[in-house]
C-alpha cells in the first residue's frame, strides 16, 4: 500500500522556521522525484519545490528561493522541506508529491499557518 505521511506542521511567528518531513512507504522511493506543493484558502495548489530522485537537482518556486530548501534521504525513504524565515503568505496546507512517469502518489498534508 503506497502511503507518504506528512508531518512537522503547525503554527509559527512570521521570521520563524519548520521542518516539514514526507515518510514514504509502498514504493521504490529511491526512483521517484519528489516535490512540495501548497495550496492557501482560496487558491490553487502551486508547486512549491522539488527534488530529483538522485537528489543532485532542485527547483523552487521564485516566492521561497533563498528561504526553503528541499532534501531527501533515500536510505530512510524520506524527503524534508525546511523553512526559513516564514512569512504570513507561506500559510496553507503542504503536500508531498511523489512522481515518475505515470505514477503520481500524494500525501494528506499539513497545515502551515505563519502568524503573530
């Protein structure tokens, strides 16, 4: 059974970091690209980074460059997006996505609220 389990959310003062993790299990994770996504009352689900499956190439949405980093450990079958220097606007729910070729399996979410 295919499960990736998000955890590491919560609220958070605006300046402050979280540590959200993605815990993979059913697949060859090893194989799979992994990327972030959020989606934000109101708004559609964007994508917020992602990793290669080797974990050599990321890419980040240009509102968390500089400030999020994308990682993965393959041995433990989990992938990671810490967050630094959080700001009211990275408020919403965030998912993880696992995609090669066809397949694409996604997580529950966790909520990120950014707030003083």
């Amino acid at each position: 059974q295919v499960q990736l389990v998000e955890s590491g959310g919560g609220l958070v003062q605006p300046g402050g970091s979280l540590r959200l993790s993605c815990a993979a299990s059913g697949f060859t994770f090893s194989g799979y690209a992994m990327l972030w996504y959020r989606q934000a009352p109101g708004k559609e689900r964007e994508l917020v980074a992602k990793i290669t499956s080797n974990g050599v190439s990321t890419i980040y949405a240009d509102s968390v460059k500089g400030r999020f980093t994308i990682s993965r450990d393959n041995a433990k079958k989990t992938a990671f997006l810490q967050m630094n220097s959080l700001k009211p606007e990275d408020t919403g729910v965030y998912f993880c996505n696992a995609q090669m070729y066809d397949a694409n399996y996604w997580g529950q979410g966790t909520q990120v609220t950014v707030s003083s």
